[in-house]
C-alpha cells in the first residue's frame, strides 16, 4: 500500500474530508482533555470526588449515547450529526475554560461526551458509505489520521496549558469551530442507505432490526474484552510506570516515551501492515491475530514481576519503562492488525441496514468493557499488591485477550463473520 497521504488522496474528496475531520477532532481534544483533571484538582482546587464525577459524567454520556448517536445518524443522515456533535464540542470547550461551578462543569463535560455520541457513528458510517469496496484500507488510512492527532494533540497542549488552561480551552474550541465551518461548507450530505420514515414506530423497527442481528452481537460480545485490554494504555501501564520508577517527574517521561512510540508506530506502518494482512491473512484471520497480540502485551509486564527492581538510577528507569514499552508496542500492533477489519465486519454484519445504529450500539457495549475493565483492572492491581501476588493482574488480562481470540476465531471458523447476502430490501416510505 502506498504512503498514508497518497492512499488518502486515491480516495474521493469526501472520504478525505472524514480523514483530516478525525485528525482535527483529536487533536483538538487531546490538546485539553489530558490536563483537565490537573486544571480541576490544581487550579480550581476540587476534591478528588468531584474531579471524578466530571470525567465520568463526560465518559458515560459519550458512552452511554452512542447507540443513540447512531440513530439519529440514520434517521436524519450523516452530515447533520457530524456537525452537531461539532458545534456541542465549541459549546462544552469553551465553557470548561470559562466557569468554576460544580454545575457548570457538569454540563460542559456532558455536552463534550454527547457531541463524540453523535459524530463518531456517524463519521464511521459515512466513511464506510463512501469507501465503497475499499473499506478495509480507508479504516487503516483513518486509524493512521486518528493517531496523529492523539500524538500531535497532547505536545500542543502542554505548551498552550504553560501559559493558561483558559487559553488552551478556548484554542481547542477555536478548532470545533474552524472545523464545523468547513464541514458546513465543503462535506457532501450523505444519505443512509435505510432510512424509511421518522415515526416511532419506525425507529422501534431500527433498533430491533439491530438488537436482533444475532452474528453483530455474538461479534461484539466478542470483542468487548479487547477494549478493555487496549484501554489499559491509559490505566494500568501508566500506573505501573510510575510505580516502578517511584519519581513522579522520571514516571511522567516514562510515560510520554510509552504514548509518543505507540503512535508513531501506527503512523508509519498502519498502511503497510493492513495490505499485509488482506493479501496472506484475510479478515477473520487478522481479526484474531490482532487479539491474540492485545493479550500477549501483558506478558512483559508479567514477567517483568520476577526481576528485582533495582533501588535507583537508570537500571530503575529501564525496569520501569522497557516492560510497559513492550506491552505498548504490542497493544499498539494489536490493535493495527484488528481495527480496519473491525469496523469492515460491523459495516458487513449490518448488510447496509442502519450501518450508524449497528456502530453506535457497538461502541456502546465496547464501553461496557472499558469501564468494567477498568474498575476490575484498577481493583486488581491493588488487591494483588496486597497479598503479594503482583503477577495475578497481568495474567488475568493476557488470558482475556487469549479468550477473545478464541471467541473470534470459533465466529469465523463457523461462518458468522460472513453473512449470506440479504434479500431484497422493501422501498422506502
């Protein structure tokens, strides 16, 4: 496969668009998002509690709304809740920068979870839609954009938040909003391929239409621990980061060398990897490859609980960093080899009926996984620290990963992951 930047201009200006549009989302959100818990424990001096409840209002609504995102994408088209989402994200940025209430806050970080609901189906849809057959290498070119903004986002932010959280709000809202005017302006209007009438009768007929897909469900139960295992990029490897080092600043550059080779990875092999796999694996076999990878990453840190950690200095450092490293680098490859033939499955599974609705309710039960996942991780680490047994917490999340491989693999070898072509459509109302 070619360049990233080459593969994405062989595709029409639409798809393009959707590209640039997610590299723009994240970076606009990782330039603030990583600091607004310092912001609200340092400068706005809230106890621990609530800068809890602030993160989790914004987490739960993202989460707990997709399926309704995806929805509302495939009842009114894509645009309109591509630009929605956007134009929540200006209102919630803006007002995290500008007020101090409980209350206030509250609704800001709802309005940031609610707009990622209703873009992120959408968005996924319409690039699906517009892929066309080359849906496989437009997933692995948008993963490529995806990462370069999580990579760029963050180095923009700390520089910004030197001189004022304040100005790092309302620069990451100037972005929604430059962005929101350029898919106003140059994004096409994409109609679902389903879309009957509005009536609730006929949404009632979406949702079961989805909740019955009985090969979409077993493949997203299936895959729901894989979320809570490379969610543990944020969780469990930072903290073992900083454990090990017992220096917050040496935890802190660990952990930026963690994040910024993850992504860079991506970045530069995403393309070549994915062209890889459609050649010499196929869909069902990289899928299950991939997960195989996500539970082999904690094996470093596993082992890594057999070596004695050196009282201090570089040999520290390197305990603490290259086991976490390894398990990074392995999530991050994990994840290359699945993603593109992923979010291809769900688009197949849907057989082109409310393709938005099947993404929605898939990230949906994937955020399922990645709260449980982290309260159980969370939970884990500190209960297997405290009988002495540290090893216990690395292999439980290696054996998920070994039994979400299984899981997939016994969906592809049965056939699930390929439905029979649907029969004919009825005609819209």
């Amino acid at each position: 496969m070619r360049n990233p930047l080459a593969g994405a201009r062989s595709f029409d200006r639409s798809v393009r668009l959707l590209m640039v549009n997610q590299f723009t989302i994240n970076l606009g959100f990782y330039m603030l998002m990583p600091y607004l818990a310092q912001h609200l424990a340092g400068t706005l001096g809230l106890a621990a509690w609530t800068v809890g409840l602030i993160l989790g209002v914004r987490n739960f609504s993202q989460q707990g709304m997709f399926f309704f995102g995806g929805t509302l994408a495939d009842r009114f088209g894509y645009k309109p809740m591509i630009i929605t989402g956007l134009m929540l994200r200006i209102v919630g940025f803006a007002v995290l920068g500008l007020v101090d209430s409980l209350p206030a806050l509250l609704a800001a970080s709802a309005a940031t979870g609610l707009a990622g609901a209703l873009f992120n189906p959408a968005v996924r849809a319409y690039l699906a839609h517009g892929a066309g057959e080359r849906r496989v290498e437009a997933f692995a070119l948008f993963n490529v954009f995806y990462q370069a903004g999580i990579l760029l986002g963050p180095l923009f932010g700390v520089v910004l938040t030197g001189i004022g959280f304040r100005l790092t709000c309302l620069v990451a809202a100037g972005v929604f909003a430059v962005l929101s005017a350029v898919q106003v302006r140059a994004l096409p209007a994409r109609t679902p391929v389903a879309r009957d009438d509005r009536s609730l009768t006929s949404v009632l007929s979406q949702w079961r239409t989805v909740v019955v897909n009985r090969p979409f469900l077993l493949f997203s139960v299936a895959m729901i621990g894989s979320y809570a295992l490379s969610f543990q990029v944020y969780l469990a490897l930072p903290l073992e980061v900083r454990r090990v080092a017992g220096d917050e600043q040496a935890g802190t550059v660990g952990i930026g060398v963690v994040f910024a080779v993850s992504g860079l990875v991506t970045i530069l092999g995403q393309t070549r990897l994915t062209a890889w796999c459609r050649q010499h694996l196929g869909a069902g076999r990289s899928l299950v490859a991939g997960l195989a990878a996500l539970g082999a990453a904690f094996l470093p840190p596993l082992a890594a609980t057999t070596i004695a950690v050196p009282p201090q200095g570089p040999a520290r450092w390197m305990v603490a960093v290259v086991p976490p490293l390894l398990s990074a680098l392995l999530l991050t490859l994990g994840t290359m080899l699945a993603y593109p033939f992923e979010m291809d499955t769900i688009v197949a599974l849907a057989q082109d009926r409310y393709v938005a609705t099947h993404y929605g309710l898939y990230n949906t039960i994937c955020g399922i996984g990645i709260t449980a996942g982290n309260l159980l991780t969370g939970a884990a680490l500190d209960a297997a620290r405290s009988i002495g047994a540290p090893a216990l917490p690395w292999a439980a999340l290696a054996a998920l990963g070994g039994g979400c491989a299984l899981a997939v693999l016994g969906l592809h070898r049965t056939g699930r992951l390929a439905p029979a072509p649907p029969g004919p459509r009825p005609a819209p109302a």
